[in-house]
C-alpha cells in the first residue's frame, strides 16, 4: 500500500452469480492526485464505482480509503468516511431546487453555518447557478444540471471524489467548462477518480490513466501520452 494513497484497490474480484465481472483489479490513487480510469461499455468500470460506493460486495479484495478498509461498508457510512460520487448522467433531482439538491449532500452534516458557507463556495465556484438556485434543477441546461451534481457531491466535504463519465452527453462546449471544472477542483487539493470513456478528457486533466477490458486492467501509463497511443486506442478502447 502507498502511504500517500487516499485510495488503495487491490486485487479486487466481483461476481454477478458464476459471472466474474472483475479480476483481481489492483490500483491506487496518491492523495490530491486525478487518476483516469477508462474503458469501453461492459469493461468493468461502473461495477468498480458500485464496489467502491458499497453498493455491490466483493467477493475478495481489499479497499482502503484514508487508509481505512472499507470494502463491505454502506453507502451512508462511506459519505461521512469522505467518498462522494457524481453519478453518471447527473440524476438530480428533477422536482427540488438547485438549493434543495445542494442540501441533500449536506444531509449527513449538522454544522449549519459550515454548510451553509460550503454552499456559497459551491455558488462562487458555479457562478451560473446563483440565479437558479430557487428553479427546478430538472429546467436546467445539461451542463448546468451537471454542475448540481458536482456542488451536491461537494456539500459532503469529501476526501476523495468518484466522478463517473462527467462529460458524457454535453456538448464540446461544455466538456471543455467541465475539464476547467475538475482542474479547479485538483488546484483546490481534491483528490479525483476519473471513471470515462473520453480519453481527450482523461488526457486533459489525469496524471495516470489505467485501461480496463472484461473486468481487468490491460493497460497503466500517463494520461496526456494515451492521446497518442495509437495501440491503446485500437486495441483497448475502440478509437
């Protein structure tokens, strides 16, 4: 185990009944530090998130966050350990405010004053959502609602952030506020697992990217090199 870690995988293995989805996947991510993990659909990268947001239990393998196992433990109990997840395709909560769906990150929270100054932060850090904060976060652009996501996981006061395919059906323009978004967030000191399938946006913004394939990791390497790999994106991510 690396001692600067904030997260420690290691030789990890999911089954879906006889169907062994990961195969002793082993990976680490150094505190403050993004790493990228990239793959195509059915790779292994959404069971890897669930494993680590205790939604699915592994069946061997061992999960460090702080340096604490956490493998089997809750979801609840995760957040107030410090692990927050941006879901893939946002899921906010369509029918709430702004406000409303920023609040519900703070729900394991009771410090008032704090979390109403997060709250701030969270506005000043996405200045296009102070006008909006009392409108139905369901009327909201896609980018914008993807910045909810990204305020409300905030509002836990996370140490490390699972960011699950951010830049999955916004447009160019967008993908490239929200790559300006996770670097503000790593200036900030944010420790960052990048799960995507856009490896322009893996390259941007990861120090490290790990390629998985039918539930195993295939490849290892700097990020911004995978942009010219042409091996690695023929043959494991399809480019």
């Amino acid at each position: 185990m690396s001692p600067t870690a904030m997260l420690n995988v290691a030789h990890l293995n999911v089954r879906y009944g006889v169907t062994e989805v990961l195969r002793d996947v082993s990976f680490a991510v150094p505190e403050g530090k993004i790493i990228a993990l990239l793959g195509g659909n059915g790779s292994g990268k959404t069971t890897i998130l669930n494993t680590l947001t205790g939604l699915i239990r592994p069946r061997a393998g061992s999960i460090t966050v702080a340096g604490v196992e956490t493998a089997g433990w809750p979801a609840d109990r995760l957040v107030r350990h410090g692990v927050a997840q941006v879901p893939q395709g946002r899921e906010v909560f369509a029918a709430m405010t702004v406000e409303e769906n920023l609040d519900l990150g703070a729900v394991t929270r009771h410090d008032r004053a704090a979390i109403a100054a997060d709250r701030d932060e969270i506005y000043a850090l996405f200045p296009a959502l102070t006008p909006n904060r009392r409108r139905r976060a369901g009327s909201l652009s896609g980018g914008e609602q993807q910045q909810v996501a990204i305020g409300r996981a905030l509002m836990s006061r996370p140490k490390l952030l699972l960011m699950d395919e951010p830049s999955a059906g916004l447009s160019p323009l967008v993908v490239g506020l929200m790559v300006d978004t996770i670097r503000a967030l790593h200036a900030r000191g944010m420790t960052i697992l990048l799960v995507e399938q856009n490896v322009g946006v893996a390259a941007a913004v990861a120090e490290t990217a790990h390629v998985l394939q039918n539930g195993a990791i295939v490849h290892t390497g700097s990020a911004p090199a995978l942009i010219n790999s042409h091996e690695v994106l023929a043959s494991y991510l399809g480019r």
